[in-house]
C-alpha cells in the first residue's frame, strides 16, 4: 500500500510539472513575455534570495505585467525553438512588495489566467481552471497505465495509438476529457487498452443522408460491418415495419447513452425513428482520438461524434465536417493518380463513406459518422508523430531514446548517425509531397503530429507517410479556377476553400511548429544529436525544393521572419471552440526556426571570457584585442562607463546598477546579443554589442535578412589620444565579417551623436534612413564587405583567432 501511494505522488507530481512546462512553453510562443536569464545576480539582492535556492545557471524570466512580478523558471532543457523543459521550482519575484516565494501550479495557472486576460473573469477562471484539473487526472492516470507497459515495442498502429501518455505538447489541456467519469476514462481511454463492443441502431431511412465515394453505398457498406441477430425483426420492429426501412449504424457507446438521454433522443425512440439495438459485432479499440475506434480486421476505422471536451474542443462531427470529408475524397479522385505517379510514398488516408442523421429540420450531431479508410495490418510497423515528439514520462530511457537505439543497433552505426539517417529520410517523404500538392493542386492536408503516421522498413527507417483527418484536407482559394468544373457537379466541393494568407498560417502551425519543430526538439533531447544539425537539413531540403518547385511554402518557410503557430492558450483562456468555429481561432508569430542556419554562435554566442583577437595597427602603434564581457569583473567599469556625460544623453543607460545588471542578464543568454570589451594596449577602452537584427526590433524597420548582424559601439575615454577610434572600429568590424554567417552589417545609430555616424562612414557604412524607433530616432546604416574592404584593402586579408588568450 505504501509502494502504491509512493507511486500515485510520483505520478501526480510529473503531470504538475508536464502541465506547467505546457503553460510556460504556451505563454512564451504567444506573449513573448519571457527572456532568459543567466546566473545569480549581485545587486539585485531579491532576486539572489530566490535564485539562490536553485542549482540551475539558466532561467527563463516572465514579465507579468499584469501581476507586477517576475516568474523564474529555470531551465533544464534550452531548445531552439519552444519547447523547452523546466526545473522546480518555479520562483515569484515581487519587487513592489519585496517579497520572493515559490509558485505552485495552481498560483501558476491563476498568473497565466490573468496575463492573457482582458479582465479577470471568475466564471471563466473557474472553467479554465477546473479544465487543467481535468487533465491533471487524467493525466496522472496514463502515465501510471503507461509505467506498466512493457518497453519492448512492436511499434505497431495500435500500440503508437495507444501509448501517449501525455498527448498533445502545444494545448494546456492536453490529457481533459470533461465528461468522461474516472470509469468510462479507464474503458474508454486508448491508453488502458480496453476492447469497445459497438452500440448498434436502427434508423428510420427517411432521417438519413448519406454520402459515398465508393462504389458501394454507405448503407450497403455498415450493413456489411455487423451481423445482426436473427431475431431482430421479432424482437425489435412492429407490425408493419421493414428493415429496409431503417439503416443500421453504429455509435460509440458511450454517446449513444448520451444522446438516448437528451430531448431528441427520448422524442426519436418514442416515434420510432431510432430503435436501439444494443453492443454487437466484433470488439473494436480507441485510436488517440478517442472517438475514431480501431479493428484489426476492419477495412474502416468509424469515427464517432463525442460530446466530450477534449483538449480545446467538443469533438462532434458537424454537419459541415462530413461534407468535408465527403468532398475531399471527391476532389482526391481527380488528381489521385498524377501525385501518386511521383510521390507513392506519401498517402492520404480518405474518409469516403458518410452518414447523418436529421430530425425535425435538425442534424443530429450525436449520430453523425465518418468512415475512414484503414490500410494497417497487425504486422505493420507504424508510428505515430506525436509519440516521437511527446517527452515519455520515465526514470528510465524514454521512447524515443529506445526507439532510436533500435535503430542505430538495425543500422549497425551510431545512435548519432541513425537519428540522422532517420531524420533525411523523413523530411524527405514529407516535405517534397506537401509542396507539391500545394504547389500543383493547392491543397494543404493538416500535417501535424497527432495526424500523420509513419510507415518503417525493417530497419525502421521511414518508408511511407500517411496523413489522416480528411476534414482538413484544405484548398487554398487562389486554385479555385483549376476546379471550375468540379465544383459545377459537387458543390459540396465549395467548403474545402480557404484564404491564402490564413492557409498558409495554418501550414506554418501543423507542418513548421507541431511537426518539424516539435520532432527537432524531441531528437535533440536525447543528447544524442544537435537541433541545429537537424534545422540546418531541413532548410537545405526546403532551399532544395524552392529552387526545384518554388511555392508560397517555401518562400514561407526560408523567408518569412515569424512563423505563424496556433495560439492554442489563449483559445483556451478565451474559451474558444476550435472545432466550431475554427476561424475564430487567432495565431501568435514565432521566429522562423530555419534562420538559425545562419546564426552566428560565435558572434552572438561566445564561449569563455578570454581574449579572442588581437591586432596591432602600426600608425597609432596601439594593440587591439576583445574578449567577451565578464559580468562579474565588467559591471561596475560598464556602470561608470555609461554615467558619464558623453554616453549618458546618446546612450541613456545611465541606469542604476543593479537595471544594468539585469539588462546583461538577459542579453548574454539570449540570441539577440552579446556584449564585448575592447582593449587599447591592454587597457579597457570600448564596449561593443554585436546583434542579430532578425531577433532585435531594428528588423522591425526594414526587410531583414538572417544574414544581418548588427553592431553598437561605446568608446569609453574622454581622452583624445586614448580614445582609438579608427582602430577599435575596424578590429569589430574585422571580427563581424570574419563569421561567414554574415551577408551585411546593420548600424542604427542616434541621429544625435554625429561621431557615430562619422565613425562607422570611415569604415564604409552608408546610411539607408532615417527610422523613428519607441527610444531614438536612428539613422539605419548598412555596410557590405566590399564596401569595408574598398576603405582598408589590406583589411581583407586580417586572420581572426577565437581562441588566443591574454597571455600569447
């Protein structure tokens, strides 16, 4: 018993910490309200009190405004993009009320609540709030079904259906079933691996409609599912009524019981247009949807409407759904066989057979059903994507680290050189087919990770991709005149159509963000590959496919400066039903992930704090050498630096200490950023920043490139013959072009300080404009590396060493 409880603590305690990573990844992809933090600061003393209960060295930092604090979070896992991990705890930092204590997740939720809000509203609090203690319990549920797994894996379908212990990485609610009873989640839940016996009706013909692509009908085709019992005639139909008078179909049991308990369900029995017929046929199993069901020996997977809420929606099939469904497998039909010439490994799983149910002028959405086609035989080796990008709850290896060790033992290599193999292998099969449907045909199938599988060789290395969820087979309206035709004979065809800009966002969100980006994340997890390996193969492919089939994805994907994501948090604490009104669903912005192929680590980045170049300049007999800043040995010179009287009125940093503290603190982690001290004949002299626009908000003032970096230049010394200019210019300018990641150097200098400007026009810096920033009117300066080279030729040929010390 003891055992039992140590275990249920365990359980309960990682679905805390799974559901406030989910929070704080949510709130820093859509507020953007959170920076990292580095190290234990010095004189802000308040702080240090919280920090210092921590072992951890980095920290994510959310401003909440709205509360007046800080939360820091430290940070145990620093992904490229959002998906980062945390430690505990989390700490509050209230400066107004100098006060520092721990948040627990409920305060947490309540703080995230409140920032997304335009006023607090308890009602809606309460719902939001009791939705994460939906999830939690759930949650603490599947991990202790999945602890009890057995780690040897077939990687069959059902078993990647059914292992998802946490689910659905980018909503808050990832694990709330709302309505569901701690039973029917142990029966109904994929993760407890329970058999499903249908629930079985008979349906007066004349409430049906129903839709099929194939050549037999949808009645024929559920008539062929199920044997019925050889009395029901006697049993179940009155004098004067047929068989052939009703449809027989089935509904997932528990809404069945449902809708038998509503107004229309009573009011159908008791006129005979719905005769319940109870469980037959053969038992079936929940996929990771819940509501699409799963037999082995099944040609269909029936897909269920379920008045249950689900992560951010009631999961009904509405009426438009089922024409949607319906019209993709129509349209399919006309361009199958051209993609299938060139991409016969990427298939869309068509959901071609229908059936709704009408009532007094009314769809009855409980009796809506979607078949949808099942291609997968027990022997199969199938993945789903959202298990590899799911972090497995374990004090163990987790799956994805087993998985892989599996294929580097199949392989016979590295598991270092698997992940790679694996990872060309699928962005392969993935990224050429979806541009090419876009490109040719627009249409955008909804790619995420909870709807495209992955088929493997023997060697588990992808092989063939399936996409499912045939409602969001989508149509941009920029193609509709290639479908003139079609839609003259189905215009049913007309609900597929969708805005150009809007698609595109929703590409961004399923394929950029909850595919690529989710998966690059939980490869680098492992320790055993770096994400920017896995980035810089995924921009070549897409550099690959803009050149070979240029598209609006392409160009999207390798230019645009944000990627658009769904803002799945905010939906929630707006308490917005997706899957009812999907466009009313907003989207956040995050940066593009691929320009990290060209970020400089050197630059931005730097290891160590030695002196890293070091140059001597024979006419003013002076020796230049940099090294990065070191907070602890620069603060307090930077301080004096920036209070005296010719930097306070251009620069305006003449901040307390303990708000320049702060200001390093959060740029040196990040990547926007760094600082260095410049040294004249050994003496400190200049501060420089060197910045990657595409990060900063000077990107916001004309079209930035990630090949931009930028730079910020203070000469301390008042002092004419100490102050170095021309020298201390030319060595930053020397280490910037060095880095081959850079294409232009980007200066924005006050329009008040004309030495800046002089100074930078020495080196070949030509102003663009004159841009009004929120702290300064700036003239935007660009340099290229002809235009230095043309002002000091003999510059070109300067070698930069990143690794001299002070002591060479």
């Amino acid at each position: 018993m003891e055992k039992t409880l140590e275990q249920q603590t365990k359980f309960a305690k990682k679905a805390q910490e799974i559901t406030a990573r989910i929070l704080l990844n949510g709130m820093f992809r859509e507020l953007g309200n959170g920076k990292f933090y580095e190290g234990i600061p010095k004189y802000d003393t308040l702080t240090a009190k919280a920090l210092q209960n921590t072992n951890y060295p980095l920290y994510l930092r959310f401003d909440l405004k709205k509360s007046e604090l800080f939360l820091f979070a430290p940070v145990s896992y620093r992904s490229e993009s959002s998906f980062h991990d945390y430690g505990f705890p989390i700490w509050a930092v209230d400066h107004k009320n100098q006060k520092v204590f721990e948040v627990d997740l409920d305060q947490l939720t309540a703080f995230v609540y409140k920032e997304f809000s335009e006023s607090f509203n308890e009602k809606g609090f309460d719902k939001f709030i009791d939705r994460i203690h939906s999830s939690l319990k759930n949650m603490e549920l599947t991990i202790a079904a999945n602890s009890q797994n057995n780690k040897t894996s077939a990687y069959s379908f059902l078993e990647s259906e059914q292992q998802l212990p946490i689910g659905h990485n980018l909503h808050p609610f990832t694990k709330s079933r709302m309505g569901f009873s701690e039973g029917e989640q142990l029966h109904y839940g994929p993760e407890f691996g329970k058999a499903i016996q249908l629930e079985y009706f008979l349906i007066d013909k004349h409430s049906v409609r129903e839709n099929s692509v194939l050549e037999i009908s949808c009645k024929e085709l559920l008539k062929s599912m199920v044997s019925l019992p050889e009395n029901i005639r006697k049993e179940y139909l009155k004098d004067g009524e047929m068989l052939s008078d009703f449809y027989i179909a089935p509904c997932h049991p528990w809404e069945g019981k449902y809708f038998l308990s509503t107004k229309e369900g009573e009011e159908m029995v008791q006129l005979r247009k719905l005769i319940p017929i109870g469980a037959l046929g053969d038992e079936f199993y929940s996929t990771s949807s819940i509501r699409t069901l799963y037999n082995l020996d099944s040609a269909w997977m029936p897909k269920f409407s379920l008045h249950v809420l689900m992560t951010g929606s009631i999961r009904i099939n509405s009426f438009k759904d089922l024409k949607r469904g319906y019209a993709s497998s129509l349209w399919w039909k006309t361009v199958a066989h051209s993609f299938e010439k060139n991409f016969s490994h990427f298939k869309l799983l068509l959901e071609p057979a229908s059936l709704s149910v009408h009532h007094n002028g009314k769809n009855i959405e409980s009796l809506n059903l979607l078949l949808r086609e099942n291609t997968f035989k027990p022997e199969d080796k199938v993945l789903l994507l959202a298990r590899l990008c799911q972090d497995e709850p374990t004090d163990e290896s987790s799956f994805v680290q087993r998985f892989f060790k599996d294929v580097a033992d199949r392989l016979e290599t590295t598991k270092e050189e698997a992940i790679s193999v694996w990872f060309e292998a699928y962005i392969k099969l993935l990224i050429a087919p979806l541009n090419h449907l876009y490109s040719q045909y627009g249409m955008a199938p909804e790619a995420h990770q909870q709807n495209l599988l992955i088929g493997l060789n023997d060697n588990l290395l992808p092989e063939t991709l399936f996409v499912r969820d045939g409602q969001g087979y989508l149509l941009r309206e920029s193609a509709r005149y290639q479908y003139e035709d079609l839609l003259k004979d189905h215009i049913e065809i007309e609900e597929l159509f969708i805005r150009d800009e809007r698609l595109l966002d929703i590409i961004s969100h399923h394929l950029l963000v909850s595919n690529l980006s989710a998966l690059i994340t939980s490869l680098g997890k492992t320790g055993w590959v770096k994400e920017r390996d896995l980035i810089d193969k995924v921009y070549k492919e897409f550099v690959k496919l803009n050149h070979e089939d240029p598209s609006d994805i392409t160009r999207y994907a390798l230019t645009n400066r944000y990627w658009g994501t769904k803002a799945n948090l905010q939906s929630a604490i707006l308490d917005m039903d997706g899957g009812i009104n999907a466009s009313s669903l907003s989207y956040a912005r995050v940066p593009n992930l691929l320009h990290k192929h060209f970020f400089s680590d050197q630059l931005i980045n730097p290891k160590g704090k030695e002196v890293f170049f070091r140059r001597y300049f024979e006419k003013e007999d002076v020796t230049i050498t940099m090294r990065p800043i070191d907070l602890d040995e620069d603060l307090e010179m930077l301080h004096e630096w920036f209070n005296r009287e010719h930097a306070v009125k251009v620069w305006q940093m003449n901040w307390p200490i303990d708000e320049l503290e702060t200001y390093y603190r959060l740029m040196l982690p990040s990547e926007e950023g760094h600082s260095y001290i410049v040294l004249s004949n050994g003496e400190p002299s200049c501060n420089i920043e060197v910045y990657w626009p595409c990060r900063d908000i000077v990107g916001d003032y004309y079209e930035v490139l990630p090949t931009d970096y930028g730079t910020h230049q203070f000469i301390a010394p008042t002092d004419p013959k100490k102050k170095y200019v021309s020298p201390s210019t030319q060595s930053m300018v020397d280490y910037v072009f060095a880095q081959s990641e850079v294409g232009k150097m980007v200066g924005e200098g006050s329009v008040d300080s004309l030495a800046s400007m002089m100074n930078k026009a020495h080196v070949g810096f030509k102003v663009e404009k004159v841009i009004e920033m929120p702290h300064k009117k700036a003239n935007l300066n660009f340099c290229y590396r002809e235009w230095y080279w043309e002002k000091f030729p003999q510059n070109k040929d300067v070698q930069i060493n990143a690794t001299i010390t002070e002591n060479e």
